[in-house]
C-alpha cells in the first residue's frame, strides 16, 4: 500500500482536526493519536508541528502537498497539518 493509499484510509475512518493550531492544541491536549503533515508546508511549521507530535509520542505521516492534503481532510483549500483524534470506543 502506498503512503498516501494509508493516509487516505486513516482519514476517512478517523475524527480529525484540520489546521496547524487545530492540531497544536489537540496534541497540547493530548486528543492526537496520529499527525500528518504536508511536505509543501512551511518548513517552520513543518518542524513546530512534528517536534510537538515527537514530545507527545505520537507519530508523524507525510503528505506530498498541501492541496493533496486538504482535499483528503475533506476540505475545499490546502491543510498544512491534520490530526487524527482519538477514537472514542
């Protein structure tokens, strides 16, 4: 399976956060069990957001764009970051 194959599937059965401060606070939180983030994102916040994830313990999925990206989230305009919440069984 390709890695954007697993991405897709993970976004499609996973409650997510849309948004680089959406995914900031859920992983300050502790709600993110899982992060993709897009390669075309600002290297800054590209570093902001897997260093976050890394001190969370939760892993860190690369998309190849931001389009790409939003577009899977479900959204009409390019996603720096999602995070895919815990599911609540």
């Amino acid at each position: 399976m390709s890695k954007e194959q697993e991405i897709l599937e993970l976004l499609a059965v996973s409650p997510k956060l849309v948004g680089s401060k959406q995914v900031s606070r859920g992983l300050s939180e502790g709600t993110i069990r899982c992060v993709i983030v897009a390669e075309d994102a600002e290297l800054a916040l590209r570093r902001k957001v897997a260093a976050a994830a890394e001190s969370a313990g939760v892993p860190v999925l690369y998309a190849p764009s931001m389009a790409w990206l939003g577009r899977a989230a479900g959204i009409e305009v390019g996603a720096a970051a999602v995070g895919l919440t815990a599911r609540e069984d």
